[in-house]
C-alpha cells in the first residue's frame, strides 16, 4: 500500500475516499482513530493509503477533482 494523502482537515479524506470508491479503487483511511490520543483538536494528519497498482490511476483522479496533492 502506498499513502496518497495526508491531510488534518477530515472533511478531504471523505471526499477523496468517495470519489475513489465511485472509481472502484479501494482505499484504507489511517490514523482516523487518533482524535482520542489528542483530544479532538485534529493536529494529527490522517492519511489515506491506496494499492500500488491504483496510485497512479488514484493520484490522476483527484486532481482532475482538483484536490492538490503533494509530489
């Protein structure tokens, strides 16, 4: 698996996740859970991890969405 996203704001891994899904590549959402070690105040990123045969694929479909993602 590779991380094709890393992001505190919450409301991105949602919609990355739904616009990847509508594409049929699977995505595992990491770190949701770690809002109990820090107190809900969403300083930890969260990342979204996809197989390596869809990274290529995922990372061109969320720019045509117009999500920047880091190089």
């Amino acid at each position: 698996m590779r991380e094709l996203l890393r992001t505190t704001d919450p409301t991105i891994i949602t919609f990355a996740t739904a616009i990847l899904e509508g594409h049929d590549i699977v995505v595992f959402p990491m770190d949701v859970h770690m809002s109990v070690l820090e107190g809900s105040i969403g300083i930890l990123p969260r990342r979204l991890m996809v197989r390596d045969q869809d990274h290529f694929l995922a990372r061109q479909i969320l720019r045509d969405h117009d999500l920047d993602l880091p190089d």
